[in-house]
C-alpha cells in the first residue's frame, strides 16, 4: 500500500510577522508626510504671493497719495474763492468733488494701514498721556461731520481717568473708525455717544499657580485698563456677524451700497491686538449697536516702546 505524503504549510505563531508582507503602513505614513511637506509648500507659496501683491499694492496706493494731495489742494483752493467767484452750481460740483477726494484718501490710508498691519512693520510708540483729551479731539473733529447728517454726539470726560501711556494716533484711528460707521448707518436724528472708563480686566490664562491666582485676586480691585465705548441707535447687527465683522474686507448682508472696502473694524482690531487690548460688540437688531474696547495703563510687553524697533 502506497503511503501518499502531504505536505503541510506551517502556521505561524500568534503574534509573528511573514517575513514578505507588504509594508502598508509604513507606505501610508510616508505618503501621508509627502502630501504633508507638499501642502507646507503650497501655504508657503500662497503666503508668499499674498505678501508680494500686498506689497504691490500698497506700493501702488503709496504712489497715489501725491497726485490726489494736489488736486484736493487745488479743491480746497478753489473753495477758498481766492482765484474769483463761483456761482452756486460750480459751489455745489467742487463741494462733490472734495468729497470723493476725501473719501479716496480714507481709502488709500485704509489700505496702506492694512499693508503695514499685514506684514508686521506696524510700530507702537508708548507716550503718557491724557485719555480724555485724546479722545475729545477726535469728537471735535468729527462735530461737523455729525452735524450735517443730523445726528447728535455726546462725550463726557471722566475726571476718574488718569494719565497712562498709551499710542494716540492709534487710539484716535480706531475711535474714528467706530464714529465713522455710527455715522454712515444711524438714521438721521439719533444718537451717538462716546465714553471712558476705568476698567478692572482679568486676563484669563490657561495654566496658572495657586500663588499668582492669589496676587491676582488682591489686584484685580485696582484698575488695570480703560474702556472705551461707542454707542449709537442704528439699526443694530444681528449675533451671528458679532465676530465675523472684525475680519478683512467684510460687509454685512444688504450693505453693500454703503461706503468702504470693510477694513475699518480689521484694522482697529490688529491696532488694538498690537497694544496688548481688545474690541467687541453688543447688539441686537433695531437696538443699536454697543462698540466697545480695553486699553491696557501699561505698555504691551510685545510691542515697542518709542523710538525702538
């Protein structure tokens, strides 16, 4: 009788790799880094044409401020009637085009700021100061502008407000972006009202020592801030769009029409990041809106101080 022989295949033991199996994961992980190391360099190259057509166009808007100076200086000589009389049409078209010029050079200033906010060389000079006088030039120069659209301005110093340092022309560029949105969107016959306090800001870290928290409770009852508010009685901003309107070149739903390129809000809140402060808004619809924003009494450790680079 023939004795037939199978052969049988060897099982390995549990636990035990074949020696010729398919390295699929380390495949995978390799394929995965190489899409990742390819993304970096897409972002990068992203970033780098955003800064270079930036830079252009700031370039670009830069080489307008000189001609545009020029013919508003020759507007402004021609309103003076130094170079005769003008009869009431030719008053009313040179009135039109003062403010197109003005309002083209708020764009261009816009977009420059936001050139040098959007590639780093923004510079913040520390210089103590008056709060209250800072902020009672900025409602005098926007009283007329107030007047002739038949709204109502209001400031009241605040004799509680000590001098601090703090970047003036900043502070006064962002309140004159707040004023200026209270202006293009309230009715005529509201209401706008500008006002300072001292403020008590607990900044709220994520790791932080018993023994801080203690030095921080003692403290927290002396001001270490101002607070800054702009309120008026427009139409109000619903609450999906209360963070969404502090972003570049956004414009809330059915204003479009409206004046600006949606810079002013972007560029008072990386003014006010550059400070070490911050902005937000409370609103509801048909309630008007509620603008307000801390300024720390001492300089941002980040940022600094005059005359440094």
């Amino acid at each position: 009788m023939a004795l037939i022989h199978e052969k049988i295949p060897a099982v390995a033991p549990a636990g035990a790799k074949a020696k010729n199996a398919p390295a699929a994961p380390v495949a995978a992980r390799v394929a995965a880094i190489s899409t990742a190391d390819e993304l970096a360099r897409d972002l990068e190259q992203l970033r780098d044409r955003f800064r270079k057509t930036t830079n252009a166009l700031a370039s670009a808007a830069h080489d307008l401020k000189t001609p545009l100076a020029i013919l508003n200086g020759y507007i402004e000589l021609l309103q003076s009637r130094k170079l005769g009389p003008l009869n009431d049409r030719q008053r009313e078209v040179i009135d039109d085009m003062f403010l197109s010029g003005q309002r083209l050079q708020q764009f261009i200033q816009d977009f420059l700021t936001f050139s040098v906010l959007e590639t780093g060389e923004m510079r913040v000079q520390y210089i103590e100061g008056d709060i209250n006088a800072c902020l009672s030039e900025v409602c005098r120069l926007w009283s007329a502008r107030f007047q002739e659209r038949g709204l109502a301005l209001y400031f009241l110093a605040n004799d509680k407000l000590t001098p601090f340092p703090f970047d003036a022309p900043k502070i006064q560029r962002v309140i004159s972006n707040l004023l200026e949105n209270a202006v293009k969107y309230t009715p005529q016959g509201g209401t706008v009202w500008l006002h300072a306090e001292p403020h008590m800001w607990e900044r709220r870290g994520g790791a932080e020592s018993a023994v801080n928290k203690d030095r921080r409770r003692q403290t927290i009852n002396v001001p270490n801030s101002v607070k800054v508010s702009v309120a008026d009685t427009g139409p109000g901003i619903r609450p999906e769009f209360h963070l969404e309107i502090f972003d570049d070149f956004f414009r809330l739903p059915g204003t479009e029409p409206a004046e600006g390129m949606g810079l002013g809000l972007a560029i008072s809140r990386r003014l006010l990041q550059a400070m070490g402060g911050k902005i937000w808004v409370e609103s509801e619809p048909g309630a008007g809106c509620k603008f307000s924003l801390l300024i720390p009494m001492k300089p941002f450790p980040n940022a600094p101080l005059r005359g440094t680079k």
